[in-house]
C-alpha cells in the first residue's frame, strides 16, 4: 500500500517490521512497516490484511498471491478487453463477482439514499422571540 493511502486512511503500521521488495523494474526497496489486521470490504465481503506499506509505488493497493490464495480468487477475461474477480469469503463461504476498471479510470462512486434521504425537509430557522 502506498504510505500516501495509509495516511489518508489512518491505517496505522509497525515501523519495526519491514522487508525488501523488488519491484516490477527489478529496484529493491526497504519497506516502511506492516499494518496489521486491515479491514478490505470487496463487495460486502471483509477480509482482514497484512498489508506492507510502501514509500511512492507504482500503485495505491497491490493485491497479489496471499490475498488471491486467501479468497480462492478466480479472473475471467472477456473479448472487450473486460476482466472480473470473484472472490470467496474464507470463513462464510459467500462470493462475490467484482469489475476491474482501466488504469486511472476509476469507477464513478454514487451515493446510496435512503428512505430519509428522499423525504422532503423541512428547515428550521432561528426566529429571536419578541418579548
């Protein structure tokens, strides 16, 4: 995880626990730290973390071997250039089928209303009383 992400996020990690990573163009970095336990909802699904936190990657979250190991992940490709995951919940069995997007083309976040949301409201305005 990028350490910009985990700041933002408030995802505190152990400064005490590091390792090399090598990255795609072969660079070998140290580690800031591990942030444990860190709670990723996919779907409705939560799966808890060990997440390495890293100075400036390449990417904000990689997810890789451990995580696709952990949720039995499985990726279909489609002919349009499409690709999705779906992942199973390690302790209660349910999946789901999640999108992937095209770099820098994140998915366009919508609010979900409720029934409050939708009713019409009506302000309250201070009115000084006259005595």
């Amino acid at each position: 995880m990028d350490a910009e992400v985990a700041k933002k996020l408030a995802v505190p990690w152990d400064p005490d626990i590091t390792i090399q990573m090598q990255s795609a163009n072969r660079t070998v970095e140290k580690t800031l730290g591990l942030a444990k336990n860190v709670p990723f909802n996919f779907g409705g699904i939560t799966i808890y973390l060990q997440v390495h936190v890293i100075w400036d990657p390449a990417y904000k979250v990689l997810l890789g071997r451990p995580f696709d190991v952990l949720t039995g992940s499985v990726v279909v490709n489609s002919t349009d250039g499409g690709q999705t995951v779906t992942i199973t919940d390690p302790n209660s069995g349910r999946r789901a089928m999640l999108p992937t997007f095209d770099r820098g083309k994140p998915p366009v976040m919508m609010k979900m209303h409720t029934e409050e949301d939708l009713q019409p409201k009506t302000e309250k305005v201070f009115q000084p009383s006259m005595i």
